[in-house]
C-alpha cells in the first residue's frame, strides 16, 4: 500500500500539498475532502483539482522564465 501511496504523490501535480501548507493542514485531510466531495458531487471537485493544478504548473513555469539558470 506504501509503495501505490508514494507513486499516486510522486506522479500528482500537488495541489493538495500546496493547499495544505498555504491553509496549515494536512495533505492528507485535503486528499480525503477532495474524494469524498467528488463522490457527493459526482466528480465537480475533481474540475477545480485540476484547474489548480493548470494554474500552480503555469506559475511554475513563468517562475522558471523569469530567473533563468543560464545568462547569455
């Protein structure tokens, strides 16, 4: 169970760890808010799931623009 656990974190984009550290929460407890809305709602929470996970990739990505590794 331990080995499923770490592949679903790895693989997912972290919007509930970023929740969790911006509200002082556990991810787990988001994790579980999230499914057991997405039952009682038929799947609603799962679109805003994954628009936070579209907006803290784009945010990354101009994070990455902005401060580049290399100068020419």
């Amino acid at each position: 169970m331990e080995r499923i656990q770490r592949f679903f974190e790895s693989q997912a984009y972290g919007v509930c760890t970023k929740l969790g550290e911006k509200l002082n929460l556990s991810a787990s407890s988001i994790r579980l808010f999230f499914i057991y809305a997405s039952f009682i709602t038929f799947g609603s929470p799962l679109l805003v799931y994954l628009g936070l996970a579209y907006i803290i990739n784009f945010r990354k990505h101009l994070r990455r623009k902005q401060n580049p590794v290399w100068y020419n």
